[in-house]
C-alpha cells in the first residue's frame, strides 16, 4: 500500500475528482483503492483538500486549459 494520486469513483464520497489518498499497486499500476475509516475531523479535512482540488480543476477547465467531461 502506498499513497496516490488516483481517480475517484465513488471512493470516500467522491467522484471525478484526482486526489491522493492509499492504493495497492500492483505490475499493472491500481489494483485497489483503499478506503480508510476517518473520524469526523479528517473527513472535514479530506473534504475541503478535495475541495482545493476540484476548484482548481475548474478554473483550468474554465480557462480552457482542457476538458475533463466524461463520455
């Protein structure tokens, strides 16, 4: 286990949204996303980085640095 960056889709309550958190890589890269058990005062924490993060994601998206829009 190790942390990364990684896509979340559903993990922790999220979704489409790059953040870091614990994973098992394996020769093929993820393998499995491992979902923590965060009291009440991480939870808050991890909520306002994933909140940092996808503000940032749309002022990119809005400067049109890319389109992350799923197909």
């Amino acid at each position: 286990m190790i942390p990364s960056s990684v896509l979340l889709e559903g993990e922790y309550g999220y979704h489409d949204v790059t953040v870091g958190v614990p994973v098992v890589l394996g020769s093929c890269g993820v393998e499995q996303i491992v979902e923590l058990e965060l009291d009440d005062e991480l939870k808050k924490k991890f909520r306002r980085s994933v909140e940092s993060i996808q503000e940032g994601i749309d002022i990119l998206e809005q400067n049109g640095f890319f389109s992350f829009k799923k197909t």
